[in-house]
C-alpha cells in the first residue's frame, strides 16, 4: 500500500480498513509511522479481544481462524 501510494505521488495518505483491511490498515501505520495523515479502521474486533477466546472456541469460528484449522482443512 505505502509504494503503490509513493508510485502516484502521494507521501502522506489517509488510509481506511474494513474487517480484515483494518488490520492491514494499522499495521501500515505501524511499520510506517509519520505517513499516513489519517487512520479509519471499521468493522474489526480489537486484536486483544480477538485473541483473549481460548484455542478450542477459536478453532470452532474457522471464518476468524481459518489457517489455524487442522491440516488439510485450510489446503481444501
């Protein structure tokens, strides 16, 4: 995302996330901070949150953990 906005010339972005977009979105302004002017991230459980279920019910909602599944599930 940061070179493809460098390529069109553009240092300093506003940049939104939605659902897993958002956390492509804060880890942009994470590795690179002072570039984006903006940050809306929409739709996204906190990380902290996300990780505080224990595995077994994780591995129940394969939609949030999908390549935490078992092999071959995540391959079928």
């Amino acid at each position: 995302m940061i070179e493809a906005m460098e390529q069109l010339g553009h240092v300093h972005f506003g940049l939104a996330g939605h659902d897993r977009g958002g956390r492509v979105a804060y880890r942009s302004r994470s590795n690179h901070p002072g570039r984006l002017s903006r940050l809306a991230v929409l739709d996204i459980l906190p990380t902290y949150d996300y990780w505080r279920m224990d595995r077994l019910y994780a591995l129940k909602i394969y939609h949030w953990t999908f390549l935490a599944q078992p092999f071959p599930l995540p391959k079928r």
